[in-house]
C-alpha cells in the first residue's frame, strides 16, 4: 500500500535530515499522523518560529535569537584564546564538553578545490578583523580531520603565524575505550604525534 501523496512529502522531508533513512522517516511521519492534527500543526509552528528567530552571531557566527551570542557577550569567556571551527554546529560540541573557556570563530566550511570553496568562500575576512580589534593570543584550529579539514587548518596556519600569534590544532588520535588492536595507521600516527607529558 502506498502512503497518500502528502503524508508521502512529509517522509521526503524527513529523509533529507542526516541520519534519518526511508524507514526511520516513514515512522517518525506516522507517529505525527498517529497524534493528530496539532501535533503536526504544533511542529510546523515550532519550525517557522525557529526559522524566523534562529540565526548566526554577527560576531563569532554560532547560533544564536539576538545579534550577539551569549558566548560573545560573556565576560567571563576568555577572549584571549580563539578556537576557529567549520560550522556553528561545532560550537554546540565544544559547548557540551563544559571545557572550553574561550571563545570561537565560525569559518561558515571549509576550503575544498574539487567542490570549488576557496578561503573567499569562508568567513576568514571577518576573522582577520576579529584579530585587529581584539587582543586574540592564541588561535586554536578544531576542523575535522578530513583532506579538506587539513587544507583548511594548513592554510589557516599560515596565514595566521606570521602575526605573531601562538596558532595550535586540537589534538587528534585514539578516542577514550578504543581498543588499539583496531586503530588504523594514520590514527596512530596522529595520536603518537599529538602525545604530551603526564
């Protein structure tokens, strides 16, 4: 049987959300059907309004309802140390973490030639000007360890030392109750490369 042709656009919709597949669509669609009518009117509504309220801090680029993050606005943070990430999203993880005291710089992705994003594509002009007014110390580049994360972090480097500034990449290597028996080569080799002092 067929679902009817709206229902039908609904399961489409949710497919296109990561990690979300055909099966996992079709039954988060039929348990808002399953509710009834407000509670698909309900989640509507919750969209719209976060569409309409939710953007991207003037400053640093994460999410945020005003114009300025609370991150930003903290005076607590420490303004000194800069972590620059790829996507806002990436602010939310460093965020759960509860570590970071500093604040962060949000590049918008990240430098990749084969899909044709350059450095003007990213939001480096903005961070620049952070670097200008502000009394930035240290720089630390979290992008993911991917071909185009590395460019990025390359690049980013480059530019950066010379102004001084102590430029720093997160550590990358083994995660916390991996078994080492199934770490692949480059995973080591980052891990032995990132290793310090207990």
């Amino acid at each position: 049987m067929k679902l009817p042709a709206p229902l039908e656009a609904v399961v489409e919709a949710l497919q296109k959300l990561p990690g979300v597949g055909a099966k996992s669509a079709q039954r988060m669609a039929l348990h808002l059907l399953k509710e009834g009518p407000q509670a698909m009117e309900h989640l509507g509504d919750l969209l719209q309004h976060a569409a309409h309220r939710v953007g991207f801090c003037e400053l640093c680029g994460a999410f945020t309802d005003r114009p300025v993050c609370p991150i930003c606005e903290n005076p607590q943070r420490d303004a000194r140390v800069l972590v620059v990430v790829a996507e806002a999203s990436n602010v939310l993880t460093f965020e759960r973490s509860g570590h970071f005291r500093g604040r962060y710089h949000v590049l918008g992705g990240l430098i990749s030639p084969l899909k044709g994003i350059g450095p003007d594509q990213l939001k480096v002009r903005e961070m620049l000007k952070r670097l200008e007014d502000q009394r930035i110390e240290e720089i630390v580049i979290a992008t993911n360890p991917t071909l185009d994360g590395e460019a990025t972090a390359v690049w980013l480097a480059r530019i950066l030392e010379p102004m001084g500034l102590k430029v720093s990449r997160i550590g990358l290597g083994l995660p916390i109750g991996s078994d080492l028996e199934y770490a692949d080569d480059l995973t080591l080799d980052r891990a032995l490369e990132g290793r310090r002092r207990i």
